[in-house]
C-alpha cells in the first residue's frame, strides 16, 4: 500500500479538469497526451464559444511536473480529498491560449452592451450642498476578473468561467469619501479676481452651486454662475461704448460717448480661466482676456485708470471752437485753429472718444466727399482715428481757414490741420492716444 500510494494519485485528482486518480505518472501522461481539447467556453452552463479540437501538446517532457503533482497531494493513507491542479504543457499551442483569450473578451464585452452598468455612489454639490447619492448594482460582468480566472484554467479542455459582476463604489468607500473632502475643500476657497486696480474676492461658498468630482479626485465646476458673475462686473466696469465724464480745456464738464476708444472684457474666455482657478487651487487672477474694436482690438485704455479712464495724455476737438488741443501728462503742448467735417452736406467730423490707429508719413489719402465721389490725394503727415477713414492730416490746397469754413466748406470728415503746425501736431500724438471730439 505504501509502494501504491507513493506512485499513483489519490481517488479524487484532476488535471486541467481530466480525472486522473488511480493512475501512475506515466498512465498521467499518456491520457493527458490523447485528450483531445473542445476549446468550448462557458459562462455558468451556458456556452458563449464554440471552438475546434485540438491537442494538448503533453508529451515526456512534462513527467517532472506531474510528478511534482504526484508528491504534492500524495498521502499515507489513499485519501479521498479533492484536488484539481493545473499545469501548462511544456508543448502548449500559445496562439491557441491567445486566440481564445481574445474571443473570450471579445464576447463578454458583447454581452455587457445588453447587460445593466453599476452606479457608484458618488459625492457632488448639488445647490450648495455637499451630498452622496447612493450606488445601484447592474449585471455587468467584470471582464478583467473573469479573463483571471480564464488564465488559470487556459489549459482545460473546456472553459468553464463563473460569472463575476462589477460591484458599485459604496458610499462609505474611501474614494467616496476623498470625493466629499474635495468638494468641501472647494467650498472654502476664494479667488480674488482683478480688473484694473479693482480687486473683487468671490468665495466659493456663496458663488458656486454645483460641482462634480472626476475619477482622479478633481473636481469640477459648473461655470454658469461664474460667466453670470464676470458679465456682471463687465457691466459695471468695462468701458466699451459708454459715455466718458470730460473736463474741456475751458473748465466745462462734459460727457462723451466712447466709439472706438474703449475695452470689455471677453465673458466667456475669463469666466473659463476663473473655473480652472476655482478647480486648481489659485487663489487671485487678474483679467487677461479684453478686447476692444477699431484698428487695434486690445482694448485700448484699460490700463488707463486716471481722469475717468481717459488718462492726461490725449487730443481735444472742437468742432463749435474749430480747435484743437494737444495734452501731455495733463500740460497742454500746443493748440491751433482746425477745420473739421463739412456741416451742410452732413459730413461732419464725427463725435465722441476715439484714439489714434496708427500714424504714417508720407501718406496718399483716398476716400470721396461731397461733389469729389473719387478723389486721391498726398499728403505729408496722416494719423487717423476712424475706420471710415477720418483723422488728422495737413491741407495745403486749403484756403479758407475761417471758423465757419467747415459749415459750407469743410472737408469729408477729417481734421485739416495747417501746414506750419501740423508737423508738430504729428509729432505730439502718439498710437493709440485718446481723441476727444465735441
């Protein structure tokens, strides 16, 4: 009995699911060499796979490890302990293993299309308040575990895989729980946002409503209240088309309405750059994102804050005065007769608060005015301040200088400027620089 039980397996063994009690190592091998393998796969008792026979690939070569086998669950006594181990053929087909691997994927996640995904529970903050909706259980199957199990019995003649189901987070499930202390870490932060030199701290707490947390514990916030926010201080600071207070160079207030001179702020490109501060953790932003029209869309004058905005470095028109003045760091440099827009014909040089596109000279201005529908003309200094083509420029062919020559005859819209002085003035206005015109 003693030399029985050293050779042979006990009653109830198996290898790669083949029955092989009683049997010595040798009979071991022989049976496992003539298996013919149905490379059929099942879920449970039903058969997702179909596959052809094959040969096990067992031959000599694998005697050291059955008999590793044969000592392993070897007993004094026969013994009637089940025990079913596993061993890869030193000959194993590995394309086989790999083919059928593949199908077995392939068809679970087939068959997860039709099955019912799990819910996590998840914490988000939903109205201001932190909450957790709970987790529901689906029927899908966990793929990753069952190709475990496939791995282990890879050498079965037939698959047999027990059906394993993804399970939902729990809501007292340490992820869940990272999730609740981001989101509570958000609701304590506070951005301090900058227009100009005005500071506008905006907390967490009162300003956002709802968030979410991403699976790598980031969270996310909705942007609407924060777009509905920096439209708000837009509208209470931005200066694009609004009316300028203006102190005349005669001590007169007066108020101007800005044209191209003038910068609001782009909502929607800074009300993204305050939610990934909000999600990052920064804690002041200054505005980057403005805008402004005309030759230059930067938004000429937001870093203007001085004199309403205007600042003291800019040029003043009257059209009732048919002047101009040119000020430098709020001290006027000079000031000379003009002669402006033609009033009769509706030509007017037109009112408000422009600035200087750019400048060049010489220059060759074409355009039409009244009575002259295509005309061309030279120039030797040009620096206008619409985009319809007005701004100042020497007119040497001008011969009636009167304070009322623009009325009948002034010119198509722009400031003709003497001759003698329009150097000077050229030299003294700078890009971008503020035209006041009244």
């Amino acid at each position: 009995m003693t030399y029985y039980q050293s050779t042979h397996f006990n009653r109830h063994v198996s290898i790669n699911g083949i029955q092989v009690g009683g049997l010595n190592k040798h009979d071991v091998i022989h049976k496992l060499k003539n298996v013919h393998l149905k490379n059929d796969i099942y879920i449970g008792e039903e058969r997702i796979f179909n596959g052809a026979d094959t040969e096990t690939g067992f031959s000599s070569e694998d005697l050291p490890e059955i008999e590793k086998l044969l000592n392993k669950q070897k007993t004094w006594w026969p013994s009637s302990k089940e025990n079913h181990f596993t061993v890869l053929p030193a000959k194993a087909d590995q394309n086989r293993i790999q083919t059928l691997r593949k199908q077995a994927e392939t068809k679970l996640n087939s068959l997860n299309k039709k099955r019912q995904a799990p819910v996590d529970a998840a914490a988000s903050l939903v109205n201001g308040r932190v909450i957790i909706t709970k987790s529901k259980k689906g029927n899908q199957f966990d793929v990753e575990k069952m190709l475990d199990s496939f791995d282990k019995k890879s050498s079965h003649s037939d698959i047999h895989l027990e059906p394993v189901y993804l399970q939902p987070l729990a809501a007292d499930s340490p992820t869940v729980k990272k999730e609740m202390k981001s989101l509570q870490e958000l609701l304590q932060r506070t951005v301090v946002y900058q227009v100009q030199n005005k500071k506008y701290p905006l907390p967490a707490k009162t300003l956002i409503r709802n968030a979410s947390v991403t699976k790598d514990l980031k969270v996310k916030v909705d942007p609407e209240p924060l777009r509905a926010k920096i439209g708000e201080i837009n509208r209470s600071q931005s200066t694009l088309h609004k009316n300028f207070p203006f102190r005349t160079h005669s001590g007169k207030n007066i108020t101007v309405k800005g044209q191209s001179y003038g910068w609001t702020i782009d909502v929607d490109k800074e009300s993204a750059r305050l939610k990934k501060a909000f999600e990052s953790g920064e804690k002041s932003l200054r505005a980057y994102y403005v805008y402004g029209v005309g030759y230059s869309t930067y938004g000429i004058g937001y870093h203007t804050t001085e004199n309403n905005g205007i600042g003291y470095t800019y040029a003043e028109v009257s059209i009732e005065d048919q002047r101009i003045w040119i000020y430098k760091n709020g001290k006027m440099v000079l000031t000379t007769h003009v002669v402006t827009g033609r009033h009769d014909t509706r030509e007017d040089t037109p009112k408000g608060l422009w600035y200087i596109m750019y400048k060049e000279s010489p220059s060759t201005l074409e355009g039409s005015e009244a009575g002259n529908p295509n005309y061309s003309v030279k120039v030797s200094y040009w620096a206008p301040f619409t985009m319809s083509g007005c701004g100042f420029h020497d007119a040497g062919w001008r011969k009636n200088w009167a304070k009322d020559a623009y009325i009948h005859n002034g010119s198509g819209g722009c400031v003709n400027t003497p001759p003698a002085v329009m150097k000077t003035v050229y030299e003294n206005l700078e890009q971008n620089e503020p035209v006041i015109i009244y």
